[in-house]
C-alpha cells in the first residue's frame, strides 16, 4: 500500500513539472513568432517603399531620387507599424 501511494505522489509531481515547461515553451514559441511578425513588417514596408521608388523613377527618369524617397518613406511606415503591433500585444498580455 505504501509503495502505491508513494508512486501516486511521485506521479503527481511529475505530471505538475510537465504541464509547467509546457506552458513555457508555448509562451517561448509565441513571443518568437511575434518578433518574427515584426521583423517581417519593417522589411517588408522597406521593400515595398523601395520597389515603388525604383518603379516611379524608371517610369519617370529621375533615378535615383524617388528611390532615396520611397526608400525613406517605406522605413518611416515599417517603424510605425512595429510600433502599432507592439503596442498592440502589450495591450493583449
């Protein structure tokens, strides 16, 4: 009778350990697909402003103004948008 008690016990804890790390790890894989949206959102707003800049200057022969331009803009508006995101999931935690 003892020794069954005693596994029940040991089991008990076991089971407490596990359901622990396993709320780590969830929190751990969250907080890296949020740094990833992030990241994504500054380089990809970069990218985009870029691209719009290299389209404008080919169609209107300025090179390399609008390109600088766009450049610029695309990063001001990815920087805006970390800032709203992150904002955002603070709000949500």
């Amino acid at each position: 009778m003892k020794n069954q008690d005693d596994f029940k016990t040991r089991l008990k804890i076991a089971k407490n350990k596990f359901q622990k790390t396993a709320l780590n790890e969830d929190e751990k894989g969250s907080f890296m697909g949020n740094a990833f949206k992030l990241g994504t959102e500054l380089v990809a707003a970069v990218g985009v402003g870029t691209i719009i800049g290299f389209i404008l200057d080919n169609w209107f022969d300025t090179k390399p103004w609008l390109i600088i331009i766009f450049f610029f803009l695309g990063a001001i508006a990815g920087i805006l948008n970390v800032i709203r995101s992150a904002k955002r999931m603070q709000k949500n935690d």
